[in-house]
C-alpha cells in the first residue's frame, strides 16, 4: 500500500471512529445537548482533532444521518430490485422504506431530531439541509416513479410519494411509542392496508 492510500485509510478509520462515537453522543444528549469535547473524548482524540475531519457539530450529525439514509436506500433499492412491474415495486419501496425504520427506531430518531429534543423544527445548515432532503427523496423516489408508470402525473406521483412518507412516519411514530396497542392494530399491516388503497386508485376499477 503507497504512503498516500495508507493515510487515506487512516483518515477514513479515524472518521469512522468519530461518527461511531457521535451517533452514541447524539442518543444520549441529542443534537443540542451533545458537545464536541464529549464526542472527542468518546472517540479518543482531542476536540482539535475533530477539526481535520468535520468543521462543527452539525457537520458532523450531518454525516451521520446522511449514512443512516445511504441505508435507508440501500434497502429500499435492493427491495425494488426485486421487484417485477410497476405495482410489485411501489409495494415494495413503501414497505422496504417502513420496514427499515421499524427495524432501526433510533434512525428514525436520528432523522427526525428526535434525540432528546422532542417534536420542534431543526436544522444543520442550509447546505446540510439540502443534502439530506435530496437524500431522503431519491430514497422515496422509486414510490413516485412507480407511480407514474402507473399512469400519475408527475405532480400526483409527487403527491402520492409525500402521502406514504407520512403515512409511515405516523405509524411508525405510534408503533415505536406503543401507542398502536390502544387500538389494537398492527401498523405493518396498516401500512400494507394503505399501499394497497394507493395502488387501487391508481389502477382503476378494470384493475390495470
């Protein structure tokens, strides 16, 4: 290995370090609680240290987020890929997408600020934020694309896409808190229930 390809290696194992000891910060004092000379020390270097790599905290649980949501469409795409026709794969990125977070609470934590700060509108920067939200979509993306094959425009695709988000992040939300016992109802199954509502809207009376 060349001088060069053993300094990147050890950057990026340095990075991964970081971001290891971020994530665990982040859970347990949230965004605005977490400081970094907690997360240096959890990672075992100096709070300088952290500035070779990342330029505030809010880069850094950026960068944190943005692997949850490499994850988040690495599934989904595996999902879709294995998936035959437009119906199969809009089925299949709708619960791929439910079933990830399902899987994985504190990355619906992550996604929605949620650790320790509660339901209130955050931000990691307008660069930050951009990236992120054009993350999560080309997550979403095949749920608007399928339905557009499907005969949408792309304005309702649009719509529809949102609309599962949503739907999900609710019934997430409600499993995740148990509050979906008081109702006795099993949020997979709703989800099924609400991708399959979308999918007979969309096909029609003749079944397309």
């Amino acid at each position: 290995m060349s001088t060069q390809n053993r300094r990147k290696a050890v950057s990026a194992h340095k990075r991964a370090l970081i971001l290891d000891a971020a994530r665990a910060i982040f859970e347990e004092e949230g965004l605005e609680g977490a400081s970094l000379r907690a997360i240096a020390a959890r990672a075992g270097y100096t709070p300088a240290a952290l500035y070779f790599h990342f330029p505030s905290k809010e880069a850094i649980y950026a960068a944190v987020l943005h692997e949850s949501l490499a994850a988040l469409r690495a599934a989904v795409d595996r999902a879709v890929d294995d998936a035959a026709g437009p119906a199969a794969r809009l089925r299949a990125a709708g619960m791929a997408f439910f079933d990830f977070y399902a899987a994985r609470p504190r990355d619906l934590d992550l996604g929605f600020y949620l650790f320790r700060g509660g339901m209130k509108s955050a931000g990691l920067g307008r660069d930050n934020d951009a990236a992120l939200n054009a993350a999560l979509e080309a997550a979403l993306q095949p749920i608007a694309a399928s339905a557009e094959e499907l005969g949408a425009d792309r304005a309702e695709a649009g719509r529809i896409m949102v609309d599962c988000f949503a739907h999900a992040a609710g019934l997430l939300l409600l499993a995740h808190t148990g509050r979906i016992r008081m109702f006795a109802a099993s949020a997979p199954a709703l989800m099924e229930a609400h991708l399959e509502e979308k999918l007979a809207r969309l096909q029609g009376p003749a079944g397309a």
